[in-house]
C-alpha cells in the first residue's frame, strides 16, 4: 500500500533533528564544525572565528547560554571555551561528529 518515501530510515530522521549552524545546537551537545560562512570577501568576522579553531572537524558544543534566547553563547571548541554572539555562531555550519 502507500509508503511515506523512506519514513522508516533511520538516517532520514537524525538528519531532520541536526542542527545547520551553531546558534541552533542545543546545549551540552557535541557537533563538528564543517565550514564558518563568510558573508563577504575577506569577511573578519569570519577569518577571526577560524583563527580562533573553528575549522572543519573540530569538536564543538554550547557549554551555556544567556536568558531568554540572548546574547552570549558560551561555546566550547576543541579544548578552549570562547563567548560568541549568535549572529557570529549562526556563520559555523556543523556536522554530527564522527563514531570513535
């Protein structure tokens, strides 16, 4: 009879519930980080973030966040933890981290 087109996959249903970008990772969640986003040429925003160890496949979670959905997000990359606006956590794409 009808089928819903794949509904029963697994790997169909984690990725609806992933996250695209850091600003959307629920707290205490461990992600890697894909890609920062540049929004112009030669974006500082941007270059600052992947100087500071955002770059791809480093580990990274929301230690905590401010009240009511605001400003800032305490982020925890790699070993070393960095407050971050949501506007410039929104730049850093995410994958789900790779099974050890």
């Amino acid at each position: 009879m009808p089928q819903c087109g794949g509904g029963a996959r697994v790997e169909n249903h984690s990725d609806l519930a992933r996250p695209v970008n850091l600003s959307q990772l629920p707290r205490r969640t461990s992600a890697e980080v894909e890609a920062v986003d540049d929004l112009r040429a030669h974006d500082p925003i941007a270059r600052r973030l992947r100087e500071l160890g955002f770059v791809p496949g480093e580990p990274v979670e929301i230690v905590a966040a401010a009240p009511f959905g605001g400003d800032p997000l305490l982020v925890q990359v790699g070993f070393t933890r960095f407050a971050l606006r949501r506007s410039e956590a929104e730049r850093v794409r995410l994958r789900e981290p790779a099974s050890a």
